[in-house]
C-alpha cells in the first residue's frame, strides 16, 4: 500500500491539473481581471494568488507607504509624534478625501497619521511629506528609495496621497510585500493601521476598510480608489496567533473588495488537509514581475454608464443602486479560488452579509489641531474645532440657499400681509431637506445645524420682496430642484 501511495499522489495531481485546464477553457475570464493576492504574514508563504505581479494604479493604499516612512523617521528619531506640521497652501489644495484645513493650521504627525488613515485624508499626506521630506518630491524620492530597500521592484511614486499620476505604480505583489514589512519593522505604531473611527470636533468618519469591525480579526490596513484602479484593498486579519495579509485590487465597489478581501482570508484560515494536493507557490517575494502596463479601468469604473461615488467609501452609490453594488462578487456569488476544484473548496462564511452589517460599536479616536493636549487642554482642544465647523463649514452654502426656496414660497399668498411670510421663511430653514442628506454621515447633519438662525435671517430680509413681485414666485418655481440637488456634486477624482 505505502509503495502505491505515490503513484495515487501522481494520478490525483494529473487529474487536477487537468481540471484546471478544462476550467480555464469553459470559463473565460472577465475582460479586466482583478488582482488577488493571500499571504501568510510572518513567513511571506503565498496562499493564493492572480495577476499579483501585473502593474497597477494603488490610489491611496500608497499611504502605507507615507505612514511607512513618517514612522520610520519618527524610530529612527529624526522627528517623533509630537512634532508639530503646518498645513501649507500645496497640501490645503489637495483634492478630497480631505480635512479641509486652512494653510497655516498646525497639528501634530500623531493627528495627521491618523487622520490620514482612518479618512484617507489626501492633504494630511502632503502635510507629512512636506514635514519628514520637505516637499512632495523629496519625500517621493524617500518613498521610492525605501520601496527599493524592501524589494518592491514594480513599485514607483511620485506623491505621497495615490491621487492620479501616471508613474504611481505598484502590484499585488509589492503590496504585500509592504504589508508584511510594516508589520516586521514597526510593531510599536501597528494601531495607525486599525482605527475603527475617529471623531474631529463634532464630526465621526469611520474607517474606509470595512472589514474593521466586522470581519472577526480584521486587523488592517488601507484602502483606495481613483477611476482608473478601481477599489483597492490591503487587508490583514489574525486568527489563533496566525496573521494572513489579503491584497484585492480592481473590485467593482468598496463591498465588493471588502467581500472578496474577507473571502479570501477565510479560505486562509479554514482547515486544509488538502494542502499536498497544491502546488507550492514559494514566498511573495519570489512571485515573478510581468512586464506590462497597468490595466486603467477609468471608462468601467467612472464611464457614463454609471455613477461615480464621491470618495473611496461607496456607501452612496449603494444605496442609488438598490442596495447592491451591481455585481454577483460583491454579493459573494463569485467563487475566488484558483488551486483546485470547486468540489473540494472549503465551505465559506457569507462575507457579503457580515460587511452589511453594523460595525461593532466602538469610541471614535479624538484627533485635533494643535499641539499634543491631554485632560481639559484636550476638551478644550476639541470644543474648539468643533466651534471652528459650526463657524465656518456652512457659510459658502448659506447665501444661496436661503434665497431659492424664498422666491418659491407659497407664491398663491403672495399678497397675504408680510408678517406671515415671514414666519413662514423662518420657519423652513430648520428642515434643510438637501444639506441634510448629503452624505448621510454625522459631519453633514452637525456643520448644517448652527446654521439654522442665520438663515432664518436672510430668510427675513428677502420675506417681502415675493408681495412685491407675485409674478417673480412662478417664474422661478423651477430653480428649486438646484438647491436640493447642489450638495450631491462631487469632485472629479478621489482617493
């Protein structure tokens, strides 16, 4: 019987081979592939992985590498958490996701790492840059010098945020890579990686990556997104002492890398006799460059066909598509695994029902302007930027809408006496219908609510002018959808 066992070995490997090719043959694969990677984080053993070494746009997974390099500097003393940045007028420029500082603002590189993280804040990461490499391409030369030490041989940058640019370029493979020597090198700042929310002021953001939370030992690291890579995720989890880091790059929305991330790493924790039957794929550094150009995915991800969410978190184009995010992999009907028959693939957890649900409640981390604070120095800190909000978000909103919803105000009683009217001007701006449900989150609902005496007053000014002129109310009946309409604007590239 022992001396049978190696020509059964050799026969099930022939017919799994075989299965493969006749798999290959019957299902072709989509037009613009997706990256997959899973690794063991401790010895860098490759578990699964698909076109982990084609070239790819990272987006904002390139703020592994910033948080890298800032925290390097701060080990190796050059500069520690405490040091206070300056927002200047180049990082306050920055696309969003942002903060939204004005040049000048100072905060420490504790805040601005975690802001950056946890909301994937593109200005924080110019305010870092400039602060650790003096500007965005000495802090590039930083980030590519330190990509070279770590053997990422497909990786280049040319800014510390992902925001697009043509030579940011990096691959599943060089992900993982950075992954695993974050966790080697810098063990003592790892939290920077698994914040669950923040809190600015009166303002909570939650973490992009939505197996924080969710997925049972999530424990990292970043996402990103811009139009042409799609939605990227580096994801890391724990189990029984065991730490797999999973790599998804090009999903269709951020539930669908999330899903793909979490079935991944289950497939990775599951129980596996099977493993004999696998090839050996070595170490993630062994994995084999292809010399290609990045696959850009601007027309499927942001093509006319489809509506393009404002920031790497796509809770908004969700909702608009009915809940779902318009593809069977972001449901987890897609079936990931490439080594060997589905037939004998371990079961799976519904992944796509674990990232619907609610995170588990947590206390948002405070992060603030200024220098480091503790006790009431701290309360007043924060009181204080949440007074800076309520002062200064609204007021570009303020003039105009205040003004629309007035000239429609019931025109039939546009010559009933000024005093109701003017209740009735007063009365609307504490609805706010349009602000209101911007973005569904809590900074959108606490930055409109100040804001609700001062309309009420331009509301006041403007009352009588519609008795004056009852025929100016029709005519401009149709202006008040603009209002309502306007917060739904987003910009044109996020990361």
């Amino acid at each position: 019987m022992h001396a049978l066992r190696p020509l059964l070995r050799k026969s099930l490997f022939n017919l799994f081979a075989a299965s493969l090719a006749c798999a290959a043959l019957l299902s072709p694969r989509a037009a613009s592939a997706e990256a997959l990677l899973l690794i063991e984080a401790d010895s860098g053993k490759v578990l699964q992985a698909e076109n982990a070494t084609i070239p790819w746009y990272p987006a904002s997974v390139t703020k592994i590498m910033t948080a890298y390099v800032t925290l390097k500097a701060v080990k190796d003393g050059r500069l520690t958490l405490d040091t206070l940045l300056t927002v200047s007028p180049t990082a306050a420029s920055q696309s969003p996701s942002k903060m939204g500082f004005r040049p000048g603002t100072q905060l420490t590189v504790d805040n601005a790492l975690k802001m950056m993280m946890v909301k994937s804040a593109n200005d924080m990461a110019v305010v870092l840059a400039e602060g650790v490499g003096g500007s965005i391409d000495g802090f590039s030369a930083m980030m590519n010098d330190t990509a070279k030490k770590l053997g990422m041989t497909q990786t280049s940058y040319v800014n510390p945020n992902g925001l697009p640019a043509d030579g940011q370029i990096t691959s599943a493979r060089d992900l993982g890579i950075l992954a695993r020597s974050f966790l080697r090198d810098l063990p003592e700042y790892e939290y920077f990686v698994h914040i669950p929310a923040i809190r600015f002021g009166k303002r909570i953001t939650g973490n992009f990556n939505k197996l924080i939370g969710r997925y049972p030992g999530a424990d990292g690291f970043k996402t990103g997104f811009i139009c042409a890579s799609g939605y990227n995720l580096v994801a890391s989890a724990t189990r029984n002492g065991r730490r797999l880091i999973a790599v998804v790059l090009g999903a269709s929305s951020g539930t669908a890398r999330a899903v793909k991330a979490a079935q991944l790493l289950e497939r990775g924790f599951a129980p596996d006799n099977l493993t004999w039957l696998r090839p050996s794929l070595g170490t993630v550094d062994n994995l084999v460059p292809v010399d290609t150009s990045p696959p850009n995915l601007r027309d499927e991800m942001c093509g006319g066909h489809r509506k393009r969410p404002a920031s790497d978190d796509d809770d908004a184009l969700i909702a608009a598509n009915g809940g779902t995010s318009g593809s069977a992999s972001a449901t987890g009907g897609e079936a990931q695994i490439t080594f060997f028959p589905a037939g004998l693939q371990p079961p799976l957890m519904k992944a796509s029902e674990l990232m619907a649900s609610a995170p588990a409640p947590t206390e948002p981390v405070l992060v603030y302007t200024g220098p480091t604070r503790t006790g009431t120095a701290l309360i007043a800190a924060v009181a204080a930027d949440a007074d800076q909000q309520a002062a200064s978000k609204p007021r570009g909103k303020k003039p105009r809408v205040a003004k629309k919803p007035d000239a429609t105000d019931k025109p039939k009683d546009a010559g009933k006496d000024a005093s109701k009217d003017i209740k009735t001007a007063a009365a609307k701006p504490a609805v706010k219908p349009a602000e209101a449900k911007s973005d569904g989150k809590n900074d959108a609902k606490t930055a409109a609510q100040p804001a609700a005496p001062k309309h009420a007053a331009a509301r006041h000014d403007t009352a009588a002018k519609p008795a004056e002129k009852p025929v100016a109310g029709g005519d401009q009946k149709p202006a008040k959808p603009k209002s309502a309409t306007k917060p739904a604007a987003k910009p044109a590239n996020n990361s």
